[in-house]
C-alpha cells in the first residue's frame, strides 16, 4: 500500500506526448471544482478521475499545469487534481498499469479567473416531526434539507456572503455552509463597508418572491423568501461590482427547490432504515422525473431490492429509500411514471396511482396485471389547465405476439381507455412475422399520441391517434432505408427493446427515435433525418455506432440539449436543431449501470448507485458540456474545437404566443456571422395552414474594433387565417451560422391560435358616464325597486309581473354602476385586456341583455337605419331556442348588413323592426322610457364569429336618473298647486275683510 502511494505522488508532468494519440482506450473524465461545475479557471484546482479497472493509473500533463493527489482516489493515483497557471486549451494524457499504449489524450479548456471572489448563497427548511412545522432558522435546519423549501411559504430565510474559492471552508466548499467562516466573514463584512449588496434574479418562473435583505453582524446578507408552484427556481447572484483590493465578487448561479409535498411525516410510505442492504450488482437503473415538477423525482434500481424507490425533493441531493405501504402486498416495482396530478406505480399485483403519497388506489378500466411498459408525459406544458389531458397522460401496453392493446389515461391513471393498433401489414405483404407495440409517447405540440409498432410483415412504422376522437393517422415507415437507417432491433440478443421514442422538452415538439443509430423528426413523425453520432476516436467509425452497439437513454434538458446513452456506455451530446452528436469524455465504466438527466441550469447529469450501505444511494455528477465541445479531441485536425462561428445572435421570440383572430405578432432575430459563415436565418412554422406569415431581411455591416462585420436582420409578423383555424403551431428559428460551441442554437416558441386564457371583455371607463360611487363598500346592502309591470317573468307567453320586485345589489359581481342621463343615448364602449393589460378596442358587434328583464330600455335605430340588407336577428328570435339571454352569441350570429348578402329586406320591416347590435359604426344607442330613475343589470356579448376565438362577455351596471315626472303626477302637483294658491287668496281676502270690519267698528 505504501508502495501505490508513492506512485501517486509522483505523477509525470512533461511537455512530451505519448503515442499514439488515442481517444477511446479507456475511461475517464474530468470535472470542475467550481460552484457552478462546469466552469474551468486559471490557479484553480479541478479534478479528473480514470475510471476503467485498473491498477494504478499514470498522468500526464500540460507543462503549464501541475498535479496533486485527490482525497476521493479509490485506487493508485486513479483521481487527481490539476491546476494550471495560464488559459487556453491544455493538452493531458492518462494510461494504466504502465501500459503506454493504452494512453488516451485529452484537451480542456481554460478560461482566466473572472475574480478572487465567488457569491455564496444557502436556503432550506426543515419539517419538526414532533409539531408538524417548518424549521425556517437556518441554524437549525438539517444539512441535508438545504436547497429545497416548501412551496406557497412565506418566512423562508436565505443567507449571502462572500467567499474566496481558494479558501472555503470544507462546508461552504461542499454547499453545506450555514454562515460563514472566520475568513469569509472578514472578505464579506469588507465588502459591506464599500457599499456591496447582493441582487438575486431568478433565470426563469415566479416560484421565488425576495421581500426584504439586512446585513447581519455575523457576517451575511439575510433575506427573506416567499415560495410559490412546485419546482426549480434557478437564480443568479450577483452584486454591484464593488472590489476589495481590485478583486470583485463574481456572480453565480444557484438552484432553490420548491418541494411539491410538504405533508413531511405523513409523505408516504414507509421510509426505510439508512443501513439498507445494498446489492453491490446492478441490473437497472431507472429515473422518473415528474415532468411538471423535475425537483421531484424516483429512482428504482435493482440494487434496492425490487420493493423500494428512492424518493427525493431537490433533483437527487438528498434522497431517502421508501416502500410502498404494507397493505398493498407488493413483491415488487416494475416502473414509475410521475403526472402533473398524479404518482402512478407499476407493481407485480397491478396498477396504483396517489395524488398525495398517502392514498394509494387502483385504476379504473385497466386489467389487474403488470404490464411491461409504462410511459408518462414527458414535456410540461405549463400554459395548460391542471386537468390537461397531455400533462396527466399515462400510456401502458405488454409486448406480446399480436398484441396491439394499448392503454391510455388522460387524467393521471385515474381511469384508463383501451385502442386496438393495427399491427397488420399497410400494404399486400403478406404477414410474415408477429407485430407488436414498440414504444409510445406523446406529442404535446400537435395534441396526439405517437406510437411505434413493428408491424406483421417486420416493417416499423409511426401511428398517431388523437386522444380525444381516437382518429389515427399512418406516419413514417422504416423500410426501404435499412442503408440509411441501420435500425436493426437486437432486442433478441439482448432481451430489451432498443428502439424507442422521446420528445425534445425544450418545446414539446422535436421527436427521436433511437436504437442502432438516432433519427429525428420535426414534424411529428411525417418524417425523419438522421442525427449523426461522431465519434471521439479516429480509429472507429467516424459517424455512428459500432457494429454490437446502440443508444439505450435520452436525456432532453429544457433550451433544448440533448444526451445519447449507448449501451458500451458511451456518451453522445447535441443541441436541437443541430444533427450533430459529439461523444463526450463522461467516465462510465463499460460494465457499470447508469442513466442521463438534465438539472434545472441544463447541466448533463450522471447518475450511478452507490454500494454504501448508510448512502447516499444515488451519485450524481456533472459533466460540463460546454467545455467538452469547446476542446478539441485528437488528433485536432480531425477533432476541431467546436466553438461558435458567429461573433452574436439574438432573437426576441417569446417562448410562448396566444393569438387570437384578427392579431398579430412579431419577433425580429439577428445574427452577425463569421466572413467564411453564410448569414442565413432560418425560420420554420410546423402549421403553416392556420396562420399567415410574413417575413422582411435586411442587410447591414457593423464596425467592431478593427472588423468590419456582416448583420443580417430578419423580421418575421404572423396573423391568424381566422375562424376554424385553431390549435397550435411549433416556430423554429435559428442561424445557419451556428455549431455546438454556441450558447443559443435554435430558439423555439409554440403559437396557440385560440382564446388567451386571460383574455377579458371590459366596459370602456368614460367621463360620460361617470360611476355612482368610488368603492364597493358604500354600496353595501343595496337594493333596487322593478315595479310591476316593468320586468317579464315568462318569455314563452312574454308575461309581465303584476308585482314590483326588490333585487340586492352585489358589487362584486357587477362592479360599481355607471350614471347616465335619462334624456341622454347611452353608448358603452368595450375594450380587450388580458388580465390587467390592455389588448385593443372593440368596435366589432355586441349585443346587451338585460338580466333582471326589464323592459323599459329601447334601441334608437331601425334595420333601415343600420343599413341591414336582411331582416336583423333579434332576441325575441331565439326564446323558444334556450334559455333567454343565452340562446343567441357568436355561434349563430348572422349579419344584416354583410355586403356577401342580397337584400331581401321589406321596407316595413326595414322602418319598423329596431336593430339590438352595438358597434362602433351604427351610432345605436339606448333610451330609456320607464319614466323614473332606476338600474339596470346588463350583460354584453361579442357576436361576430370572426372577432376572437374566446366567448367575450361582461357583466355591468347602469344607474339612470333625471327622469322626468309622470304625467298624472304633473296633473295632480298642478292642481294641488292651484288649490293652493286659490286658498291662499282666498285666506287672504277672508283676513283682509276681517281687518275692514274691525276698523269700522272703531
């Protein structure tokens, strides 16, 4: 054992490398040290780790750069450390046992040290199982909970400070750190007296709220969180560029966990003892995501024994072993699918599915046996409902010969459907062989289930079906591209089905499918391109796969990179929109078992068991695939650096547009590509029937420094084609100038033509009708008088009342009403908003009904007036229809005046019949002619069928007064005035005479 070590101490360092150059020998990687384990920096350690069997392991180096043993080495010299003193691309070589023709090189890329200082941040809370509350004083929080917090939580305390890498403590190193450490508090209290303050920004989503940040004396920024839906919140820290001796605290970025379950105790299940026997083989390795909430996930693994799944909340870094409760008999778990609703286990005794983790109940509609297959959805759209079919979708099927059964809910597992595929032949092939069930997934761009099925004549081919009209669709066929496409299915040799479906998460809409080699569709399986796998190593083949190898993972990240698991585990890495995988050095033993993920920064994850029986059970590590794809690979003419080839590219596409009718959006990109680099700008919309499109380029040089650099500007505006076009189209753009080493490669965005979700019809507020009040709460307890005879009570035999009526008033519901004058037009406008953001205005037709059914309102304008060509629609057309003041809208609107129509309008009618549709042409109004002031309830409706896809309505108040006097009442003030005044005179005289008669007397 002495011996080995000072074979480690004494690493190679020379300037000399070995021969061949090879990239392929054995295994291995290399890692960062950094906080953000992907970044590589001059005078900074990082380490690499040979991970072929071996018995000891030599290194050589740059001469820039020197070694150092590492703490993790778990044999002779098999981890090292490496720093080197200047930046650029660093060549390393490692062989085994003293073999030199057994040696790999590699290159890595170093970049200068953007600062002497690094932010650090810590959040968490911790669940007491004795009160059942959250532990919110950092302090007291276990090691293991930091990072993860629970969701819609208010109080949630975060902590800031400074720190130098070179100099962290083992727990601020290992982002475990409470508070800081004597030297950290010293930088971070220097930084304070200069005027430094942190400023968190979260990189996309609303689950973090900041709501206020003091320093502590113990030397840290303290701020306080509010936690709101489930899932990642990724965030920057960065501050105002303060330095201390011209060292300035770089900027980071973190990842805060918003737990989906905050029951604590009750979370399921029964959690097992952490000294759990650990099988040290493996035979699967299998990682559910929920795709709604990816901080949640589930592991199964045959090395925990076929009962127990690990269980975590913040993406695998602290994780617990459960089994599923004692009652449910379980000898084992097959598989795991996690919906936005729903978890749904796959067990020997049959199907279950949880909403909370602590009920657990069998499906509705599904055979009680295990099935073989489980697959969930595997894109989240967040725009949709929480009842969502796409988001809650679970497909299930067995493979067997001639089965074509498949199973599908759309609410989570709840309850299931069956649909037979047809496994027989398209064409007059005879059958030749038995057909069955491949794989399937779901489409969530185009709103339909994909299948792949290996049909009765040994043809695999694509079938999509709409879940909700169960209407199939034949897409893509694999024959006749066997050169093309060597897909061959070797699930024979080596029992598992290889060829398998996926969807790119970045937008829902990008389909693999993979087994022998990789092809990808853009089109929902219409049709499909190859995706190249190149090889590292010069002496195998340099695109694709060797003979007795295929890809048996995907792992899709959320901007849209791509990862390839081969079953010699090796590692290919791409992007979306580029058919172009490299293999990455990721260090998985050839016999090991592992699995590929994504984390919510769009880091390429590893995952592997752990033999440890006290755990942890899961390890992860990253590997930085910016770094692999930035260096170059042996021998570098063959193996280039693959940085990008333009000096910019920028687009303001949104991720998301609603559009409704009669709107249009707009998106402009630029890019300023390399001289030898064309300037196109490709632009591709998956449905092109439903919109229109219009695009403009320019061309322009811009001058940076001493170049001179072309730009090339594309502006792209698109508007619905109109009624009965809906649904969703997927928009891809992005520069032909573009490679791997890229930071942005395809930008995708989805178009939904229908109804925004927040779109809202608005009464148009107006100094002509001022309101009758400033809030709601004068109006409390107010009622309102409809005299008899002045509202119907039964439409069919349109009775009135012979009673008045007194109606509440509820403000809530129909705001604060509006005055007008009595002897004055009343002419609401309206107007568009999406939630509390104006849209447009509306000028389109609408109708007014009034809810309590008054009748003392009347239009001012006649059909001739309107200028209608037909007899107009009216209300009184529709009572025997439906309900009134329901029966009538956008959906059997017709037009009087539509200039497609021949007038066939007779003149009575034309004079006679009042027109019951305000626009903002016609100049109709309302009158009033009750006689007395009052209010009036009126419900507004958009009635043109080619104005929005959304059902438009709103609710308002009207109060009339000024209304005249009545004329019987005139009649009877004016006589009781005469008598009045007759009185009066007459009093007069009666006094005038008395006052004579005494005056005479006297």
């Amino acid at each position: 054992m002495i011996w080995l070590w000072l074979i480690v101490i004494t690493v190679a360092a020379s300037s000399a490398q070995l021969l061949p150059a090879r990239f392929g020998n054995g295994r291995f990687y290399y890692e960062s040290l950094e906080s953000d384990k992907i970044s590589f920096y001059t005078n900074r350690w990082f380490r690499a780790a040979y991970t072929s069997q071996a018995s000891s392991v030599q290194w050589l180096t740059d001469p820039t750069c020197s070694t150092a043993a590492d703490p993790t080495s778990k044999f002779s010299n098999q981890t090292i450390r490496i720093r080197c003193t200047s930046y650029g691309s660093k060549w390393f070589q490692v062989y085994r046992d003293g073999n030199t023709s057994t040696a790999d090189t590699f290159y890595v890329t170093i970049k200068k040290s953007p600062g002497c200082y690094q932010w650090y941040i810590v959040s968490g809370v911790s669940r007491d199982t004795t009160t059942s509350t959250w532990i919110k004083d950092l302090n007291s929080v276990k090691k293991s909970d930091l990072g993860s917090v629970p969701s819609y939580t208010s109080g949630i305390q975060a902590r800031v400070w400074v720190v130098d890498p070179s100099r962290m403590s083992s727990d601020e190193a290992s982002g475990r750190a409470v508070q800081p450490s004597d030297y950290s508090l010293q930088v971070t209290a220097s930084f304070y007296s200069l005027g430094e303050l942190p400023v968190l920004t979260l990189l996309w989503g609303d689950r973090l709220k900041t709501s206020s940040t003091n320093f502590s004396t113990e030397g840290y920024w303290s701020l306080v969180l509010q936690s709101g839906s489930p899932g990642s919140a990724p965030l920057q820290v960065e501050g105002q560029d303060i330095s201390v001796f011209d060292c300035s605290a770089e900027s980071i970025q973190s990842v805060i966990d918003v737990s989906k379950y905050n029951s604590g105790t009750k979370v399921v299940l029964t959690q097992l003892s952490t000294n759990v026997s650990v099988s040290s083989s493996d035979a699967y390795l299998r990682l559910a995501l929920d795709i709604c909430s990816p901080t949640v996930a589930y592991v199964t693994s045959s090395s925990f024994g076929p009962r127990l799944f690990l269980f975590s909340q913040n993406e695998l870094s602290s994780s617990s072993l459960y089994s599923l409760p004692a009652e449910l008999s379980i000898s084992s778990i097959i598989d795991i699918v996690a919906t936005y609703a729903t978890t749904f286990f796959n067990t020997d005794v049959g199907m279950f599915w949880t909403k909370d983790l602590v009920t657990f109940t069998k499906p509705e509609g599904l055979p009680n046996i295990p099935f073989a297959f489980l697959r969930g959805p595997s894109y989240c759209d967040i725009s949709l409902s929480a009842a969502s079919m796409f988001n809650n979708i679970v497909l299930a099927w067995n493979r067997g010969s001639n089965v074509g059964r498949l199973y599908f809910s759309t609410n989570g597992g709840v309850r299931f459907t069956s649909i037979e595929m047809s496994l027989a032949p398209l064409s007059t092939t005879q059958a030749t062989v038995t057909g069955f069930i491949r794989d399937a997934t779901v489409l969530h761009t185009q709103g339909v289930v994909l299948v792949l099925i290996s049909d009765q004549s040994g043809i695999d081919r694509m079938v999509s079906f709409d879940p909700k009209t169960l209407k199939f669709e034949n897409l893509f066929a694999f024959r006749d591209v066997s050169s093309y496409f060597p897909m061959l299915d070797r699930s024979q040799a080596v029992n598992q089905p290889v060829r398998q479906l996926a969807v790119d998460q970045a937008s829902g809409g990008d389909l693999y499918v993979w087994g022998s080699s990789v092809v990808t569709s853009p089109n929902g399986g219409e049709s499909v391109f190859q995706v190249d796998l190149k090889s590292r190593d010069p002496f195998t083949e340099p695109i694709n796969l060797a003979s007795n190898e295929f890809v048996v993972d995907m792992a899709r990240s959320f901007e849209g990179s791509f990862a390839f698991l081969t079953s010699a585990n090796r590692v290919f890495a791409g992007k979306s929109g580029i058919n172009v995988a490299v293999e990455i050095a990721a260090g998985i033993p050839i016999d090991a078992i592992a699995t590929l993920g994504f984390d919510a920064l769009s880091r390429l994850v590893v995952y592997s068991t752990n033999s440890n029986v006290s755990g942890p059970y899961i390890i992860s590590r990253i590997i930085s695939l910016t770094n692999e794809i930035e260096s170059p690979r042996v021998p570098v003419s063959l193996n280039p650096s693959l940085a990008c080839v333009n000096y910019g590219w920028s687009t303001d596409i949104q991720d998301e547009y609603f559009l409704d009718m009669d709107e249009t959006e707009s998106f402009t990109a630029v890019v300023q590509p390399f001289e030898s680099e064309s300037s196109s700008i490709s632009v591709s919309f998956s449905n092109v029937s439903s919109i229109l499109i219009n695009r403009t380029i320019s061309d322009s040089v811009i001058r940076q420094g001493s170049l001179n650099i072309r730009q090339r500007t594309v502006n792209v505006s698109f508007v619905s084609r109109g009624r009965g076009y809906s649904g969703k189209t997927e928009v891809k753009i992005r520069p032909q100038a573009v490679d791997l080493g890229c930071d942005k490669v395809e930008q995708v965005s989805v178009v939904r033509l229908g109804c925004p979700t927040a779109r809202r019809l608005v009464l148009r507020a107006s100094s002509t009708y001022p309101p009758l009040a400033t809030s709601c709460a004068s109006l409390s307890n107010t009622t309102f008088n409809v005299p008899a005879g002045e509202y119907i009570t039964d439409y069919a035999t349109m009775s009135s009342s012979n009673h008045s009526s007194v109606i509440p008033y509820s403000c809530n519901l129909f705001g604060i009403p509006v005055q007008t004058y009595y002897g004055s037009f009343f002419v609401p406008m309206f107007d568009l908003y999406d939630g509390n953001t104006f849209v447009r205005n509306v000028t389109t037709d609408i109708s007014l009904w009034e809810l309590m059914n008054q009748t003392t309102f009347i239009y001012n304008t006649t059909a001739g007036a309107a200028g209608c060509l037909i007899k107009p629609q009216r209300w009184e057309d529709f009572f025997s229809t439906g309900s009134p003041g329901t029966s009538w809208g956008s959906w059997n609107y017709q037009s009087c005046w539509d200039p497609s129509l021949t007038k066939n309008i007779s003149n009575n009618d034309a004079s006679s019949i009042t027109y019951q549709i305000l626009n903002a042409t016609n100049y109709n109004a309302l009158t009033w002619k009750a006689g007395h002031d009052g209010l009036y309830i009126f419900q507004a409706t958009v009635m043109d069928p080619d104005f929005s896809f959304c059902t438009l309505q709103t609710q308002f108040a009207v109060y009339v007064y000024g209304a005249p006097i009545p004329p019987a009442l005139q009649v009877t003030i004016i006589v009781a005035l005469v008598v009045s005044v007759l009185f009066a005179l007459a009093a007069s005289y009666f006094t005038y005479k008395q006052a004579r008669t005494k005056e005479k007397k006297a």
